[in-house]
C-alpha cells in the first residue's frame, strides 16, 4: 500500500523530529535495560491524563523491576496527524503508537467495522461485538501493516444533543446535525436529517450560532465543553464510541526480548480493561452531568432531559443498521469486507452483508 504524496514530502522532517524527540523506539539489550517510547490517544481526556500517561511513565517501571521504562505524548500534542499514525507505524518512524479506527477506515475502511454507527447502542454490545473481530484486527495490522496490536481502547459513548425537544431519533428529520465521519453523516441522511460537518473546537459555537440544531458527541466531552449551555436534549443511545487501537511496528516489538514482551503485553492488557471501565463510568457520568442527576463542574442553570432509547428506537436502530449502515460500508470497503462481516459477525448478529 503507498504512501499519500504529502506524507512523502514531509517524511524526512517527521523522521528527523520524532527521532529528536522520541528517539528509535525500543534500545535493548538482551538483559539491559529498555526504553520506550510512546505515542498516546488524545490528549486532555481522561484516557491519556489518568491511564496512558501513569501507566506508561510510572507503573511499566514498577512491573519490571525499572528494567522498562517509557515516556509518551499524546499524537494530537505532538505534531503528528491522526490521518498519518497507520503508516508512520507501518515505517517504523512511530514505534509504538495509537491509532483511532474512524480514521484509519478513511484509508482501510474494514478497520472500523467493529464500531460502525448505531452497531452498539450500549458497553455490553460493544464489548461482544469486538470480542467477534478482535483476532481478525489483529491479523489485518500485521499483515497489512505491519503492526502488531497490543491493546483495543474505548472513548465514552457518542450520542445526540439536541436544542428542541425530541422523543425518537424519526424527529431529528429536517433537523441539522453535527457530525464527525461519512458513516455519520450517511446515517443522519438516512434518518431526513441535514448532516453537516463541523469540527469539534467548533461545535458548542455552531449550536449557539443555529449553524446546526443537534450534535453527535461524547457524553462527558459534550458536557465538558457547555452543551447544557446551548442545547436542551440528550440521548441515551450510543451512536458510535470511537474505538482507538494501541500497537507496535513488527520489527521494533520482534527486537525486544521475549520476557519484556510478556511484561508489556500483561501490563498493556490490564491498562486496556482500566480504560474500558473508564469510558463506561464517564459514559454514565456524562449523562448524569448534563441532566444535572449529579453536580459536577458547578450546579446546571438548566439540566438537560434525557430521552430514553424506545422501543421505536431499537426498531428504528437496527433496520438502519441492516438497510444504510451496513451496505454504504460494503459500497465503500469492498467483497473483502463482505467476506469479513459473514465470518465474523453474521453468525451472531444474524445479519448478512451482500455485494452490491
């Protein structure tokens, strides 16, 4: 797979500034010691301040003995591009990195089937169904890319904010809605709403200004930025989660020695489930932040109201899920995808995708 020509015009530079600020990746020797260096989730969230960054700075230090350590950024903080993580993983120029699959799908769509729009309405959904496609990610990064996956991250569960009553997501017809990928917005189009893209530094402003009538975010995240402030209504169905995987280019994880491997591996493994706790506790959190079931920053002037998923909502969900979701992926992500999906999420879900 090549490289996108704006990404080999600015690989000399990217490589001689994160081997200046990150080094190579892994120095070890078979019983010296081992230095890591990382390229975390997103920074200022809950993931990176509390978990990634702990984990990383102190703990894998505690877990072997201090024979690992390891020092991390985040990859929004740190100069490098979302869109750019899969093939600086691939070069070896990011030895250990995170990538967000909703990204990635830009360039490799299968990537980001675990998590397409409306799929997991709620953590209990999410983890089985990752559970049914976790071993055949694994396989894709290595051999596509090169990379070998150490651990599957989840962010609070992104759902709908609205400035006008609703009771089902059939009323958000004819309404604007902010939205952050081509799913979603495929999605908001299939429902007769009016998706618009807007990013997130933009939102709370685009619903104050009537640039938009609804937004799809985090439930902490939209609460953290004021949407109380500027909308009356939330959801309580996930839209999506944005999933995030942590990995290693194949030939810096292969030059560590087997032990250190099994420390990272372990250690890596249980930060994963702290993080996954995490995104369910904020996913609650948020929702009861923004009702005002709990203070948080400060008292509410106006607590939001909660619109419970419905029967109608599920109904709704899963025929958008089998006649919109499911086949636009399919037109973007090919009979490979095809095959994917009936291996791997057919005999459970019961759901067929078909080539067009």
């Amino acid at each position: 797979m090549g490289l996108p020509g704006s990404l080999w015009r600015r690989l000399p530079i990217l490589c001689i500034a994160w081997a200046l600020c990150i080094g190579v990746g892994a120095a070890a020797a078979a019983d010296g010691p081992i230095r890591l260096q990382i390229v975390g989730g997103l920074a200022g969230v809950t993931q990176f301040t509390k978990l990634e960054k702990p984990f990383w700075e102190k703990e894998i230090a505690e877990r072997s003995g201090g024979r690992i350590t390891g020092t991390i950024k985040s990859f929004d903080a740190g100069g490098l591009r979302g869109q750019e993580m899969m093939q600086l993983m691939r070069l070896g120029v990011v030895p250990f990195g995170t990538v967000l699959l909703s990204i990635a799908s830009g360039d490799d769509p299968e990537l980001n089937a675990v998590d397409l729009p409306v799929l997991n309405p709620d953590m209990k959904t999410l983890r089985r169904t990752l559970g049914l496609f976790r071993e055949h990610l694994g396989m894709v990064l290595r051999t596509r890319y090169d990379i070998e996956l150490l651990a599957v991250y989840a962010y609070p569960a992104q759902v709908l904010y609205c400035d006008k009553p609703f009771t089902s997501l059939d009323d958000l017809a004819g309404r604007k809605v902010r939205t952050s990928s081509v799913a979603q917005f495929e999605l908001m189009t299939a429902l007769g709403a009016v998706p618009v893209l807007v990013p997130f530094a933009e939102m709370t402003n685009a619903l104050r200004d009537g640039v938009v009538d609804c937004a799809i975010t985090g439930t902490l995240s939209g609460y953290e930025i004021g949407l109380p402030n500027v909308t009356t209504h939330v959801h309580a169905m996930a839209i999506s989660w944005g999933l995030s995987f942590f990995g290693a280019n194949l030939a810096a994880w292969k030059a560590l020695p087997p032990d250190a491997q099994q420390i990272i591996r372990t250690g890596v493994a249980d930060l994963e489930q702290r993080i996954w706790k995490q995104a369910e506790a904020d996913t609650e959190r948020g929702l009861a932040c923004n009702t005002g079931k709990i203070v948080c920053a400060g008292p509410l002037e106006r607590p939001m109201t909660l619109v419970p998923t419905s029967d109608g909502d599920e109904a709704r969900r899963n025929h958008l899920l089998r006649e919109v979701v499911l086949p636009r992926w399919i037109e973007r992500c090919g009979e490979g995808c095809v095959k994917a999906w009936n291996t791997y999420f057919a005999p459970t879900l019961a759901i067929e995708a078909k080539a067009k």
